[in-house]
C-alpha cells in the first residue's frame, strides 16, 4: 500500500515535466524551420553570380553606336507616343529603351568603390540626358500638332508614388540582375513601372511649346527616379558584398573610398529631402480631401445648388500659401456662418493640424446669374485646361456643363418676338408699335441680361390710361415669356 501511494505521488509530478520539456523541444524545432525556411525563401546571396552581375551593368553602361541609335529611335517613338496619348506606344518604347544602364552602373560604381566605372557612368548618364532632351525637342518643335495630352501631362507633377515605383523599381532591377540567369522579364517590368524615358520626352516638349514648369517638372521627375534607382542599387550591392576594387596604391584606395562615400552621401541627402517633401504633400492632401468629406462634402442643398467635387483645388507647394478650392453652382448660396465654421475647422480642429495656415476659397453661383455662371465655367476651362486634360472625364464634363448653362441662357433669354408681336396687336387695339432689345445691366457685384420692351399708344389717351395699359402688358409679358425680370416702357405717339 505504502509502494504503491510513493508510486501514485511521483507520477503526477513527472509526467508535467517531460510534457514541458517536450513542447519546448517542438516550439524549438519549428522555431528553427521557420528560420530556416524564412532564410531560403528571401536570401539571394546563395544564387548571386557577383562576377557576371558587374560584367553586365558595366556593358550596359556607354552610350554610343547600336546603343545611341536605339536610344534616339524609343524616344521619337515615346515623343509620338505621348502626343497621341498613347499609352500602348509609350510602354512598347520603355520596353526598347536602353536608359538604365548608366544609373546602375552609377549605385554599383560608388558601392564598390570604383572610380573608373563611375566616371563612364557620369559622362554616359549626361550624354543620355542630352540626346533624349534633343531628340524630343526637335520632334515637338517640328512636329505640327502639339496637343497637350493627358500621358505628357502626367509626367509634370511627381509625388511620393514616383519615390516608391523608382525606388523599390530599382530593387527588383538590380536583384534580377545579379542572380544566376537574368530574369529579363523582370527588367522589361522595371523599364514600363519606372518610366524613366517619358520625363525626359516631357522635358523636350516643355521646351518646344517654351513651357518651362512642364520642362522643370518632367525633369524633376526624372531625377527623382534615377536617385532612388541608383540608390537601391547601392544598397542591393551593400547588401550582396561584392568585392571592393582594390589599388595598389593604398593612399589612392582611401581616397578613393572617400570620394565614393561622399558621393553617396550627396546622393542620399537630396533623396532624404524629395522622399519627406513628397511625404508631406501627400499627408496634406489626403487631409484636405478629408476635410472636404467632412464639410462640403456633407452640406445639403436645398434649393438647387450644386457642389462640383470634380473641380476641387488643393495646392500644396513649397514656399506658398496653401490653399483648398471648392466650386459650387446653381440658385444656392452657402451661408457665410457656415463658411465661417469651416475656416474655424481648418484654424483649430486638432484632427487637421497638416491644414494649419491653409486658405479656404468657396466660389459660388447664385440666382439670375447665369451669365456670370457661363462666364466662369469657360475662364475655369482655360485656367485649368491643363489640369483637366490629363482626366478625360473631367473635360466632358465641363463641356457638358458649358452646353447645359448655354442652353438655359439661351432658353431664358429667347424671345419670339414673332409671334409676341402678333399677339399684343391682337389683344390691344390701342397699340401702335413694339419695340425689343436685351441689354446687360450690371450692379459691379453680379451681371445680368434683361429683356427690354418699348410700347406706344394711339394719339388721344390720357396718362390713367396709358399707365393702366402699360401695367395689363406688362402682367401679360411676365406669364407669356414665364421671365419676371423684363422691363417695359409705354409712352403716347
């Protein structure tokens, strides 16, 4: 009996033991095929073929030749591309352009420390900018249409995706390359997603239609591409360990060294400052379309306005105010307490500290002013055509609201003067002759049309008369013509 309650004590206590040590065991073991698995999933370096990597982007590097011509002909097929807004034509000119070389030949030049290399890298980059420049420009300076296309128009305005498609474009590149068997599917890909050949077409036809904010743009663009390009680069060949050039002279090679870091500093430096600019600019305006959302965009009209959310402004530059648009038309004013709340909100809202500083224009229509309404929407047409050609949508729109104001204006404002004239002979003996003409009268605060009519009655009535014949006209005008801003105007002959 006693054995046997020794047994029963000891076996509970055991058996929770080597249950824990188990589960340790097991958790260990997974914990290290995750690891495992982990590093033979993502570890590139096993398959890195350094040699030949360096070989090819060394090869890829000059600029002349078979090279410079192939160079020449993408670009006038981009240029025709981009002026017929097509974007089939574009990707298949990314696909033979030969940009990238001298830009991976730039990152893997200073990762390892080569002098030589990043001298033929610089000289061949500056000999590909100017030719490409070149050769768009004398394409739109001669060619005879010059549209404005929403594929040009998209290349002048970079901001933090452009960052991340060139920098992340870049990766997938330089890995491509350095593994055994180049993956060229992947370098087709990485030509189309960071779209360096566009900019500079972009920056040719700026100069052709002697535009110099779509030819700064379009080069902005492009710098910021090559920057993040050459930048993964370095990093990737950081990453690889490629083998450091090595000079006899030991002085040289520290030198040398030197140059290459501050290089690279210099390069990483003003990507930092275009990566949080376009950052910032991203931030504020996925804040001011919040705030729009929250205000506006939540108003209820009643009685006939109308908020053009596709005509909405928010601009964000460096060194200027910012400043947030909003159109409206229709018979409709926003109160001014209610725009005066919204200001409120942009001051002192917590939830929109990014808008501190930001204007708020609210434009607006308002009744019988459809004139001033016609008037604005073409101003806002050309004002913004540029902007509004790169959405095709937004242009029919506009034309459709430009045909809509016109045909109101000429519906309201149409006079059968025919058959009105007809009608009054017939409904006043008395009537001599009518008269009509429109004239545009204007307060300096609002611009209107009003139809004008000119009465005259036979020789012989006396003033009581002629007033209350003026005033059964002038009620018959009103209904007949369905317009209460006439005016009219009755003398005796």
């Amino acid at each position: 009996m006693s054995d046997k309650l020794n047994q029963d004590n000891i076996t509970p206590t055991e058996e929770p033991t080597q249950s824990e040590e188990a589960v340790k065991k097991d958790a260990k073991g997974l914990w290290e095929s995750l690891r495992r698995f982990m590093r033979e999933l993502l570890d590139i370096r096993e398959n890195t073929d350094q040699e030949a990597t360096k070989e090819a982007i060394i090869a890829d590097i000059p600029f002349k030749g078979h090279t410079s011509w192939i160079l020449i002909c993408s670009i006038f097929i981009a240029s025709i591309g981009l002026n017929a807004n097509s974007t089939a034509v574009v990707i298949g000119a990314m696909l033979i352009s030969p940009l990238m070389g001298p830009i991976l030949g730039l990152g893997m030049s200073l990762a390892i420390n080569d002098i030589d290399t990043l001298r033929r890298s610089l000289k061949n980059f500056a000999v590909m900018v100017v030719l490409s420049v070149l050769t768009a420009y004398l394409f739109f300076e001669f060619f005879p249409i010059q549209d404005e296309s929403s594929e040009l128009l998209a290349r002048t305005a970079p901001d933090i995706r452009d960052v991340l498609i060139a920098f992340f474009g870049g990766l997938a590149l330089v890995i491509a390359r350095a593994k055994k068997g180049t993956i060229a599917s992947v370098i087709f890909g990485v030509a189309i997603a960071t779209a360096l050949m566009p900019p500079l077409c972009t920056v040719g036809f700026g100069l052709a239609i002697g535009n110099p904010d779509y030819a700064i743009g379009a080069m902005y663009l492009f710098t910021i591409n090559t920057i993040f390009i050459a930048l993964a680069t370095f990093l990737t060949i950081k990453l690889l360990k490629f083998p450091m050039v090595r000079y006899a002279n030991s002085a040289k090679r520290r030198r040398i060294a030197r140059i290459a870091s501050i290089v690279a500093l210099l390069v990483m430096i003003p990507a930092g400052m275009t990566f949080y600019e376009a950052f910032q600019a991203s931030m504020f305006k996925k804040q001011a379309n919040e705030f729009v959302s929250a205000t506006i965009g939540k108003y209820q009209f009643t009685s006939g306005g109308r908020y053009l959310d596709n005509f909405t402004s928010i601009k964000y530059n460096k060194g200027e105010k910012p400043m947030i648009e909003l159109v409206c038309m229709g018979n409709e004013i926003i109160p001014a307490n209610i725009i005066s709340s919204w200001n409120t909100m942009l001051k002192e809202d917590d939830e929109y500290k990014r808008l501190s500083g930001t204007e708020l224009h609210v434009i607006q229509g308002s009744q019988n002013e459809q004139v001033d309404q016609l008037k604005y929407i073409n101003e806002l047409y050309e004002s913004q055509k540029n902007q509004l050609s790169s959405k095709e949508e937004k242009i029919a729109f506009l034309e459709a609201e430009v045909n809509r104001l016109q045909k109101n204006v000429s519906q309201q404002k149409e006079i059968p003067f025919q058959d009105i004239s007809a009608e009054a002979k017939a409904n006043y003996e008395n009537l001599v002759s009518l008269q009509y003409d429109n004239a545009v009268i204007t307060d300096f605060s609002k611009t209107d049309t009003l139809s004008i009519f000119e009465v005259k009655w036979k020789e012989g009535l006396n003033k009581n008369k002629i007033e209350a014949e003026n005033q059964r006209v002038y009620e018959w005008l009103k209904v007949r013509l369905k317009d209460t801003t006439i005016q009219l105007r009755g003398t005796a002959k």
